[in-house]
C-alpha cells in the first residue's frame, strides 16, 4: 500500500503499483499529482437504481454485472420516497466533453440512512490513513483504480461504485464528497505517470422531503466559458 504523501506523488505510486501488478501478480494504487491532467470538469454523480434486495448484508446477484441503464446525467435519479428501506445508490463519473481516468478518489458523507455494504467495478481498492481507514462511515475517503492493461475508464459516463444504502428515518442523504485524504477529491488520467484533476462537482440522493442534486456543467462556446445548470430531484 502506497503511503500517502502528496497527492502528486500518491497517484504516481499507484500507478507504479498497478505496473507491478501487471508484470508480476499483486496490490497496490497510486499517489497524486499536479491538477493539470485532461480530466477537468469531471463530475462524481450519484444514481438511485431503487429498491435492492440483499441477504447477509450483502446485495443479491453481482451488481457489476446487472449495471442499470444509465447513458447520460439525465437518466440519473436523485431522490428516492419509495416504499422500500433499502435501495442501490451509484456513484458515476461524468465529463460532458469525455474522459480517460485511471483512478478515482473521494469522500462519502450521509444522515438519516445507512451503508450496509459497498463495492466497485474497479480492480484496485486504496484505503490508508485516518478517514480512509473508516470506509464507509460517514466521513470517510476512499480511492479506486484500474490496471494500466485495462486503459480504466473512458467515455461521457461511466460507473465507479455502488452502495446498498437503507433508511433509518423517513427524510436524509447520502452524497459524495471531496473528502479530506490526499488522494481524495481527484481523479487520475491514464499517462504511465498519472496526472490528476480535481473534481468539479458531486452529487446526492435526497430521501424522503431531502432534495437530491445532479450538479451538471455544461461548456459554453462563448469566451471558452463555462456555465453551471443545476437539475435537482426529478
């Protein structure tokens, strides 16, 4: 496991790390660098996929492999008032002009609900320090990766985790976060020594009377200008 020093170098030992795995079978992620990768204006978004069945606390079937229909940031759900207590919250990495990420990290943060368990589609997992050591309470960080040979993951949208979420009382939220760990709040490009970008903007799923928030940015063609559109609970 990579020590966390800077982010910088974080990311980069990661990527060393995932190097190794290929050559030679192993674990590892990487350290953190500079906030000038190709990546930036990518946003961490949160789908409600509903009611989701689980035994022993863990979620019935493998959920990467029943991935919901999401093509874009308006398919995404963010508020739930259902009948069920527990339902399947996705986390989402989306860039409106495309992205190419090797490695995600961030924080979660939730009230009036509670995480019975948690996973992602990613090959590697990093959890080092204080609040990366406490997943997934609330408050706390982690960080995702995915082997050099894989290429990560590339596209407008794209699943990074998923959280089997239930309520303990009728309003709350659960929402991600930069976090506060050295490799959180970023993400990593796919260069043999990675290059990070700081998340733009995160999004909640509001339960109950709590809003939910899909935070989109759109780029404008004026002045290369960007401009915020907000879509809240649908």
């Amino acid at each position: 496991m990579c020590v966390p020093e800077t982010g910088s170098r974080c990311w980069a030992a990661l990527a060393a790390l995932a190097l190794l795995l290929v050559a030679g079978g192993g674990q590892a992620l990487a350290a953190r660098p500079a906030k000038m990768g190709g990546n930036g204006g990518a946003r961490l978004l949160l789908h409600c996929a509903g009611p989701a069945s689980h035994s022993g606390g863990e979620p019935a079937g493998d959920p990467c492999r029943e991935l919901p229909l999401v093509r874009g940031p308006g398919d995404l759900v963010s508020e739930y008032d259902g009948a069920a207590d527990t339902v399947m919250v996705w986390a989402y990495l989306y860039h409106p002009c495309r992205f190419a990420v090797m490695g995600v990290g961030f924080g979660i943060r939730y009230e009036g609900v509670q995480v019975i368990t948690s996973g992602t589609c990613a090959d590697l997992v990093y959890q080092d320090g204080e609040s990366m050591g406490k997943w997934a309470r609330s408050g706390s960080d982690i960080a995702f990766a995915w082997r050099p040979e894989s290429g990560g993951i590339r596209g407008l949208i794209a699943p990074v985790a998923w959280f089997l979420v239930t309520r303990l009382q009728p309003d709350g939220f659960f929402e991600v976060t930069p976090g506060t760990s050295d490799m959180a709040g970023a993400v990593a490009d796919t260069s043999v020594v990675p290059t990070e970008d700081a998340i733009f903007a995160y999004g909640r799923v509001g339960f109950g009377a709590t809003e939910g928030l899909v935070t989109i940015e759109e780029p404008e063609k004026v002045a290369g200008a960007w401009g915020a559109v907000t879509v809240t609970a649908r």
